[in-house]
C-alpha cells in the first residue's frame, strides 16, 4: 500500500509542474478543467494498471527481477519444513503509519461534516428566496458572497450596485456544476489528507472556477465596470474550501490579470497533447514494475530458483542450531546442488527429482524430509481434514498458539527496538513431542523466549512413512515491530 501512495503522489507532482509551466497562464479554461479533474483520477489509476505489451518494449536483460519470498518452500529435496511467519503486534505499541492514517481520515472526514453543518445551519438561520431558478440566501449583517450547488448565498450589507454583478457570477458557477469539483477535492483531501499536492489541485481549480466565471460574466457587461466591482471592496472570505466565493483577496489580482490577457492561440491546445507520452511513459513504468514477470516462463525458473536459495538458508538454519551436520542434511545438501543443477538442464530435472526420492526401509528413528513423508503430523483437531487442508490447519494452529503465548512485553523489558526476527528449528518426533526447539534472534532472551513457546505446544500426532511414524523438522519465523 505504501508502494502505492508514493507512486501516486509522484504522478501527481509531475501533473501539477506541467500544469504549472505549460497550461495554467492559457485561456483555455474548460481544458484546463478537464486536465485538473482527469489527472488526479489518473494517479489513482495508473499504479495498478499492467499492460503485459509495454513488457516487451523494455529488454529482458535490463530488467532486474529480485527473487520472490516464499514462505512455504515446495522442494523435493527439503528437509526442514518452513512453516509461514508468524507476525506480533508488540502489546505496548499502538502507533503504527497505518493507524496514523486511519485516524487522518477520521478527522478530515468529521471536519468535513462540520463545514456540511455549518453550510446547512447558515441556510436554515437566512431569509430564502427564489429567482431565476436559483435559491437565494440572506446572510444578516455580512457582506459574504458565495454560492454552493443552487443555493447563492449573498450578505445584506453588499452594495446595490454591485448585487447583479455577484448574482450573475454565481449563477455561472451553479450552471457550470463547480460545486461538484470542488466535492471531488473534498473527498481527496479526506482519502489522502497527508497529500498536499491534493490541497494544491484544489486550490488552482478554485482559481480556475473564477476565471471561467469572470469569463462568462464580462461577455454581458463592461470591463471596467467589472473590474471595479472586484476592486471596490474586500468583502469577507467564508472558510470553506468547496464554496465558490465571490471575492477572495488572493485571487482579484490574478482574476483581473487572466481578464486582460488576449485569448490563447489555437495552436497552443497541442500542450495538451502532452497527457499522452506522460500517461503512456506512466502505464510503461507500472507495467515493467519489478513486481510483475517478463514471462510466465520467467516466473516460473526465477520461482524455482528462489526455491533452492529458499532451501540453502533453512538448510543452513538447521545446520547451525544443532551445530552438526547429520547424514541427512549431507544428503539434502548434495540433493539441492542436484536441483540447482537440473534449473540450468531443464531435460535433467525430471530424472533429478526421480532419483532424490526416498527409498528403502524406514526406521522408527528416521528423520523424513517434510516434502516426501507421506503423511505429515497433525495438529490436534485437524484430524479430519484433507491433507491438503491438515497443512494448512496445522500451519494455521502453530501461529495462532505462538501469537497468543509469545510475551512481547520482554522485548520493552530488554530495551530492544525495531523490527526483530526469531527463527526456530524443531522437530516433532515419531511419538508427536516436540523436540530440539532451537532458536535464533539478535537479542538472546527473545530467542529463548521462542524456544519456551514451542515447547509448550500440543502433543501432535506423528508423521508417517512407509506405515511407520517417523520424525519431521519444521522451521518457523517470528517476526514483530517494536515501538521506538
């Protein structure tokens, strides 16, 4: 997620500073109300569309693919089972970047009901009345002018000779549905309230519903007339960010200035022109993203090779805890070179997995690689299931006991911080106890910690091989954040 609001805050800064140098000073405002409205939305859509054609334009060969991370490796010749991680949320810590931004939401949301609330109260408290279609509200001792949808909100105390001229300028705004622009910004801002560039789109279409107006409006009177109107005086600015105000001190300079410039040459629309090699320079980026393949057959071999380096580091895992190497992983190891092998010699690797199989009799004391036992042990309660659905059960029963039995109040107590990752080795033997639990953390009692956990979960019932209970080793990863 947070890939993606970076992806779309970027597209919208490149919008904003081509906006900004190229179309903001032209004449052609209901183009530039169609490239203020359409690139925002584009932003939002862009970073998930993937258009497998734009693949091929970039070579393979200049795309760097990093390996996937796979939790629950499928090897052949694997002799530790990866269980999938299980994440902890540290007790003592309530502040995460997530919860940051669902409270913004929540706060630009109740922000934006008390602007709606006092909108409608100033409607209820006003004289009402209707002209020309348009419903218009008095505002006792106030020379505010504003309008919102087709109610045109105008102060008593705004001079006579300038009240058809506000008039008539609203009614631009209501006619031309501005009101449902500035919702669209409105809605933005509570979605995406740490986004300034929200705020500044919101702001240049206000700006633009001005012009657009004052345009319209200079069509049917005089010039200077107009201008005067503007300058005369400064009349109060309702704090409400989706009202069209008549006067705003900020924009009657700009307003005046956008009045006297001369009409925008024709030619000058190709600038617009320029949306098209920005959105496809876009769809090309998000398309050859890193996280989607080249190929299905890409996909496929580069999976396959992270699952042999997958392999290695759980091997090594093992390896380490118990501080030997046992004939076993002697041959795991001498298995996983052969697979790494058959990758590069796709003929080879149907034979590879053929001769790796296990063969021979099988003693009670054997410890059986967890991709070839025929029936891994069982977690109590998932009996009967299927045995796809006993993995996942018993995957699933693992990470539930840890999460509830882990003390994640130890790490606070030992002054550890950050991420912390736990992996521990064990094995569940042909009786169903667990034995060997071995852990390895950066910090010692976390580790030690992990061990006591393991070791208090439920007598399973054990795997089995060839008719005969057999031991199987599981690796399973811990990991959790701690608050800073």
């Amino acid at each position: 997620m947070l890939h993606y609001i970076l992806q779309t805050i970027a597209f919208q800064l490149f919008f904003l500073l081509v906006f900004d140098l190229f179309l903001k000073r032209e004449t052609f405002f209901n183009w530039n109300r169609f490239y203020l409205l359409f690139t925002p939305i584009a932003s939002l859509i862009l970073p998930v569309i993937k258009i497998n054609s734009f693949k091929q334009l970039v070579p393979e060969s200049y795309v760097i693919q990093l390996p996937e991370v796979i939790l629950n490796p499928d090897a052949n010749t694997l002799q530790t089972q990866l269980l999938p991680t299980v994440y902890l949320k540290n007790s003592t810590s309530f502040w995460s970047w997530e919860t940051i931004l669902y409270l913004g939401i929540v706060m630009a949301a109740i922000i934006f009901l008390i602007k709606i609330s006092r909108l409608i109260k100033t409607i209820i408290n006003g004289n009402k009345n209707k002209e020309h279609g348009l419903t218009l509200v008095t505002i006792k001792n106030s020379t505010a002018a504003f309008s919102f949808f087709n109610y045109v909100f105008l102060g008593d105390c705004i001079p006579k000779d300038t009240y058809a001229t506000i008039l008539s300028h609203e009614s631009v705004h209501i006619k031309q549905k501005h009101s449902f622009d500035l919702l669209f910004f409105e809605l933005l801002r509570i979605l995406f309230w740490f986004n300034p560039l929200v705020y500044m789109y919101q702001n240049r279409m206000v700006t633009l519903h001005e012009y657009i107006a004052d345009a319209l409006v200079v069509k049917h009177q005089d010039k200077t007339t107009y201008y005067e109107n503007l300058l005369s005086q400064v009349f109060e600015v309702n704090a409400i960010s989706f009202i069209n105000p008549f006067f705003k001190q900020s924009l009657i300079k700009k307003r005046i200035i956008m009045l006297t410039k001369s009409k925008s040459k024709q030619i000058h629309l190709l600038k617009y022109a320029l949306l098209i090699p920005m959105v496809s320079s876009m769809l090309l980026y998000t398309s050859c993203n890193n996280d989607s393949a080249i190929s299905e057959t890409s996909i496929e071999n580069n999976a396959d090779r992270t699952d042999v380096l997958q392999n290695i580091e759980i091997l090594k895992e093992s390896i380490e805890a118990k501080g030997e190497v046992s004939k076993e992983e002697q041959e795991a190891i001498i298995s996983i070179l052969a697979t790494s092998y058959s990758l590069s010699n796709p003929e080879q690797k149907k034979a590879t997995s053929t001769e790796s199989d296990l063969e021979g009799e099988i003693r009670n004391d054997v410890e059986v690689p967890y991709s070839v036992v025929e029936q891994p042990p069982v977690f109590p309660g998932c009996e009967n299931l299927t045995s796809d659905e006993q993995r996942k059960c018993m995957a699933t029963k693992i990470s539930q006991f840890v999460g509830k039995n882990y003390n994640t109040n130890l790490a606070t107590e030992i002054g550890a911080t950050g991420r912390q990752r736990i992996i521990v080795m064990f094995k569940i033997d042909n009786q169903g106890n667990i034995i060997g639990a071995k852990a390895r953390a950066s910090e010692e009692p976390l580790a030690r910690e992990a061990e006591r956990v393991v070791n208090l979960l439920p007598k399973m019932i054990p795997g089995k091989q060839k008719g005969k209970d057999v031991t199987v080793a599981y690796s399973l990863p811990i990991v959790f954040q701690i608050a800073e």
